[in-house]
C-alpha cells in the first residue's frame, strides 16, 4: 500500500530542503563577477557566504526586503529615534588599527551615540567592482561582524551591487542606522551657552594620520594607528553623570577645528581654544610640519568632542577619564559671547589667532 504524505509533512520537508539548499551555498569564485550582483544564484551564496554567516540574528535571518521592529520594545527604551547614514570609500581599505569594515560600522555607531541614542541596528549595503579578490570581501565582513558585536548593535539588513571593473575602486560601503534616544535626554548645537567648557576624549589627527602613511607615498616609518573606536559606551557613562550636556559631536572628516565651527555657527557663540592644552602626537606634529597639514583639521575616527556648563566640566572631565576610550580626556576651550560664529586658537605665545572652517580637503577619502 502506498501512503502519500499529508500536505503539512509536504511543506515541511520542503522547508527543511530549502533551509538546507540556502546554507549549501559557497562562494566557488577566487574574484568577484558580474554575476555575483545579478540577483541569480551567484549573488545568493555570495549573501549566504560572507554576509548572511557572518551577520546572522534573528531579523536578518528573516531574508525579507526589509527588517521589522517591534514598537513596543522601541517606546521602552526612549522616545524619540535617531538615525543616520554614512559612505565609507576610505583608500586603503586596511590600515594601521583598523580597516574599512570596523570603520563602517564604528562610524555609524558614533553618529547616533553624539545624539544620546542607544545605537540599535544597521543596515550594510557594497558595491563591489568586479575583480575584487572574494577573500578581502571575507575578511571585511568578519571586522564587520566583530565590530558589531563589540558595539552590541545588529546589521539586520543590506544590499549587493557589482560594478565593471574600473567603475568603482575596489569596495564601497554604505551603512545607515536606527537608534534611540533615552526620555530627558535633549543633545543639540543650540544649546551651547557662553560659558562653557569644551572637552575632548584623546589625541587628534591620528587617524587622518595613519591613512596618509599606509599609502606609502611617502617615505615615512610611524606607529601610529588609527583611533578607530565606538563611542557609545562612553557617551552613556557621560549622560549618566550629567544628562544635562549641551552639545557632544564626533570629529571625523574637517576634524576639530571644522566642528567647533559649526558649533559655533549653529549657536551664534565664539569658541576659544587653547592650544597648548589641545593633545597632538609628537609623530603627528612632525608629519604635519613635512607636508604643511594642519593636525586641528586632520581626520579623527574615535574622538567625540563635548560642551558642557562649566558647573559641570570637572564631573564630566573625570568620569570620562575612568573609561578607557577618554582615558586621555581634557579641557581644550570654553565658549565665549563674542565673536559670534567664530573659533579662536590662543597659541603657545600668547597670541590669537581665528580657525577657519577647512576650505578644500587636506587628505581625500580618509572615511
């Protein structure tokens, strides 16, 4: 007697072979193709592979076009969301500290932890030129991956494009991300008063620094590496002392001096700056002397830079300096009345001098 198996046995075996289908799928090719963006069966393991394995939780797991949130879970943590989106086309793509992948996902972390969000998910989208070698496509998504989770954040869904060879320049990476803002919690350029202190978690320009020398165009040996970080964690441990902070942005491309501009046009304030308090790496100092770069403009990936009501500075300062990404934190200026909209730099000599917002771009594709 044959006995046909029941429509639910049916559907889950088929389940169970399209599960098993999916996971078989390995990336055979030593270079990326045109067809691994084709949206055939080269670009499903391709996503199956590297991005799928590496990434995988429970909303990406999902595989649909988009990712759901539950609200309810949302609304407890915060009443507002932040989000924001970011390129990364950083050349070269691994660097001294860090590479491309760690980048992306830092990056976007940073942007939502300056507005006091708890970073939540990302998304990840590539564009890959044809010809890229698959293992650096590996290895960039597991610094994703670990990125990730040493941030405590989910990718939760992307997108693959390939490009002919020559149209793009090896890998390009957009990431943008969801966050939520704890309730009290109000961050804004709007609200710097005169009288405030401005404070910074580290050196500068080490970064912007660190590129310049992996591109080997210049003969010069450093240690130096980028300060590539997530911020998150400290920006929690600042709000749990002083909710109250005014304003707090991280200084990547412009550097230090380009966000205090905008601070200071933002909210019609002057901002002095003391130079000798600002922390510059010798070795950055020297490179800077070389090719005629200023470090106040230089690239920073891990620095945030944060103003606060000078009743509250001291607090502020030496929280951050138990945490170990602003162990090295410190007082650099305060926010003066007048004049409105510009930043000053008192020099080492006791003069004055205006830091203008960068005109140009002193080192291109440092992001």
């Amino acid at each position: 007697m044959n006995i046909s198996p029941t429509n639910s046995a049916q559907n889950s075996l088929f389940q169970k072979m399209e599960q098993v289908r999916r996971r078989q799928g390995k990336v055979r090719d030593t270079h990326i193709t045109l067809a691994h963006g084709s949206g055939g069966k080269a670009m499903h393991d391709l996503i199956d592979d590297i991005f799928v394995s590496n990434f995988d939780n429970p909303i990406l797991s999902q595989l649909e076009d988009q990712a759901s949130f539950d609200l309810a879970n949302l609304i407890q943590q915060g009443d507002r969301l932040a989000f924001t989106t970011d390129s990364y086309v950083v050349d070269p793509l691994f660097f001294p500290g860090s590479d491309i992948g760690e980048l992306a996902i830092n990056g976007t972390v940073n942007d939502l932890a300056v507005s006091g969000a708890k970073p939540l998910y990302l998304t990840c989208s590539v564009i890959l030129e044809e010809g890229l070698p698959v293992e650096i496509l590996r290895r960039v998504a597991a610094s994703m991956n670990a990125a990730a989770k040493n941030a405590g954040i989910k990718i939760v869904t992307g997108d693959t494009k390939v490009v002919h060879r020559g149209a793009a320049d090896k890998l390009f990476i957009n990431t943008a991300g969801i966050g939520v803002i704890p309730r009290g919690v109000n961050i804004s350029a709007h609200n710097i008063k005169p009288g405030d202190a401005v404070i910074i978690n580290g050196e500068i320009g080490n970064h912007g620094t660190a590129i310049l020398i992996a591109r080997g165009e210049l003969a010069l040996e450093t240690n130096i590496e980028s300060d590539c970080q997530p911020l998150h964690s400290l920006v929690e441990t600042i709000l749990h002392i002083c909710p109250q902070v005014h304003a707090m942005r991280d200084a990547t491309r412009g550097g230090l001096a380009t966000v205090l501009n905008e601070f200071a046009l933002s909210s019609n304030v002057g901002i002095r700056l003391f130079e000798e308090s600002i922390p510059v790496r010798e070795e950055v100092n020297g490179v800077c002397e070389i090719l005629g770069l200023d470090p106040l403009y230089l690239a920073n990936e891990g620095k945030l830079v944060v103003l606060v009501s000078k009743e509250n500075a001291d607090n502020v300062l030496s929280t951050m300096k138990f945490h170990p990404a602003g162990k090295d934190a410190c007082i650099i200026g305060e926010v003066i009345s007048s004049p409105p909209g510009i930043v000053l730099l008192k020099t080492v000599f006791g003069a004055e001098r205006i830091v203008d917002m960068l005109v140009g771009d002193q080192l291109p594709r440092i992001c």
